[in-house]
C-alpha cells in the first residue's frame, strides 16, 4: 500500500510517531547522546519516538497503514547521505534532520544545529519549508550533482571505504585522481538547447551548498524551481588546482573559462563512460538525464539567515539567455 504523508496543513492531532532513521556509523560515539536527547525530548512533547538502524525494518514498519496514518515526520539522524537516503526510499513524507555526519551541508544551508532539544521543538512547532529536489537517473539529490574530476574523487573514496569516511579519506583519493584523472570531454545540453555546451567538469547545483562550506553556486535557490549549472571548460591537474583556488575564494564564477548559466533539465553525454556523483556519493557514470521538481520536499526547519526564507540571491542567465 502507497504510504500517505501528512499534508502540510494538518494538525498534529493524532499523528504522534516520529520515525528517526539512523545512521549506524554516525549515530554512535558522542553523537549517541543526541539522540537520546532527542528522543527524551520528544516524550517530553507528547510525541512518540521510534528508532530504527535497520532500514529494511524501518520500511516495513511504514507500510504498516495505521502507522501511516500515526507518523507525523521522518527523521534522518546522520550526514547528507542519510537526508538523500530517506528522500528516496520514502517521498513526499516531511523530513527533520539530525546532523550527525561528517558533511551535513543541508542542515547548515537550513540553520538546523545538531541539538536533539532543539529538533524535537522543532518538530513539535510544526514549521516546515518547502524546496525543490533535482532527479538524476530516477534518484533524487536535495544538493548537487557533479561529472568529472570531484566526481571520479568520489567514486575512489567510496571504492576504498572500509569504515566512517573523513575528511581525512579524500586526501590519498585527491592525489591519485590530479595524477592519473583524464579530464574526458563533456557536452551538456541545457533545456531545449538545439547545440550542446562542452566542459570538463561538470556541476548542478539546487542548494547553494557545497563540500567545506565552499559557493560553489551563490546564486542557487532551492525553492525557485530551477537548477544553477556550472561547466568548468579545461582539464588537467593545473587546472583542476586553479578552480579550487578560485572556488575557495568564490571568484570562479568570474573566469572566463567557466559558464555560469542556469536551467530545468540538464543531458549530459561523454564519448567515455564520465563518473558521476549525487550529494557526496557515486552514481555511475554518463550518460546522465537532470530535471528539478519544484516544491519535492518538505523539511522542518527554523526561520532566519542561510535558509530559504532568507532574501534572494542574485540572478544570473537562464539557458536560454
């Protein structure tokens, strides 16, 4: 049966579970204590917790249609992966975040701190925000895409995995993807573009976050229905080191070799199979459909400056411009 997620206007009333899935890596340690604050929290608000590590057991549990009829919100107690995870296994539920990994850029772009306390009142106030989702090959992604160099970096870090990854796992991979990555030719068509766009590194942004808090995409809202892309044309190791350079001081927008256009869909095509990532984890390889869907997700969380309530961006050319 097709779970039915609370309408955004409905009162708690009945609706008392809080599902929290979490993440079972990052849910340990001193992040332990989060949680049990926010479940103790929870109780304390008259709502009622229930924790799953186990995500087959956490889907089960919600195919159940009374406790579809009972759940208030869904709960992603881990990183971004966690957040794309739930956004994907369960759609258009209303989602809290937990922030207990090592890259939590949506909950930072939404001003949600890692507070149990804090999320429970959150979640007990009822505020919610709605923003877009980008969809890349039938998954959904809340921040970014990416083919090439970061990309390939990605796939390494993940190929290599054999416990929680660090900033620290991405150094070793960095280093063997500037010496040996070949930087294939991309060619992008955005929109109904008749000619196609050529990079060497492609990135589509839907929240203006990305790794190590850098702008990748200032002009990026995850509530105007579009997505911000930007084709980075030349390739090699120098290269690569000089759009960091760039991008850390949030001046590559201004080089003359990276366009910074925006659109609704996005085809990319490589003569070679290019890697792909979606919000930090791999997704295969080009070629590659991208689309935005307005208004996807439904996340709690709190008013003020870095959400989406804040005030515009700047605007920048649509692909048709």
């Amino acid at each position: 049966m097709t779970a039915v997620p609370p309408s955004p206007h409905d009162p708690t009333g009945s609706r008392t579970w809080v599902v929290i899935q979490r993440n079972p890596t990052s849910g340990t340690g001193w992040r332990r204590s989060l949680l049990v604050e926010l479940v103790q929290e929870l109780r304390r608000l008259g709502l009622r917790p229930r924790m799953f590590h186990n995500r087959s057991r956490c889907d089960q549990w919600l195919a159940d249609p009374e406790h579809q009829q009972q759940t208030l919100c869904l709960v992603a107690a881990g990183g971004d992966g966690t957040v794309d995870d739930l956004l994907n296994r369960h759609p258009g539920w209303p989602l809290a975040i937990l922030p207990l990994g090592t890259e939590n850029l949506l909950a930072r772009g939404l001003g949600i701190a890692p507070s149990g306390r804090d999320l429970a009142r959150l979640i007990a106030g009822g505020r919610q925000q709605t923003i877009d989702l980008g969809q890349a090959g039938g998954r959904r992604f809340a921040l970014m895409a990416s083919i090439g160099f970061d990309a390939e970096v990605i796939h390494r870090v993940h190929a290599g995995r054999t416990g929680t990854i660090t900033h620290l796992s991405y150094l070793q991979p960095i280093w063997a993807a500037l010496r040996s990555y070949r930087h294939p030719r991309l060619k992008v068509w955005l929109d109904d573009e008749p000619q196609a766009r050529e990079a060497r590194l492609a990135v589509v942004v839907n929240y203006p976050m990305y790794a190590l808090n850098l702008p990748m995409a200032r002009a990026a809202r995850p509530d105007d229905g579009w997505l911000e892309v930007r084709l980075f044309q030349r390739g090699s190791a120098f290269q690569i080191v000089r759009y960091f350079c760039t991008l850390v001081f949030g001046r590559h927008e201004q080089l003359a070799d990276v366009i910074s256009v925006r659109a609704r869909r996005v085809r990319i095509e490589c003569d070679e199979a290019a890697p792909v990532q979606l919000d930090g984890d791999p997704h295969g390889t080009t070629p590659l459909d991208i689309q935005i869907i307005p208004g996807a997700l439904r996340v709690f969380a709190p008013a003020g400056p870095g959400n989406v309530d804040s005030d515009p961006f700047p605007t920048i050319p649509t692909s048709g411009s």
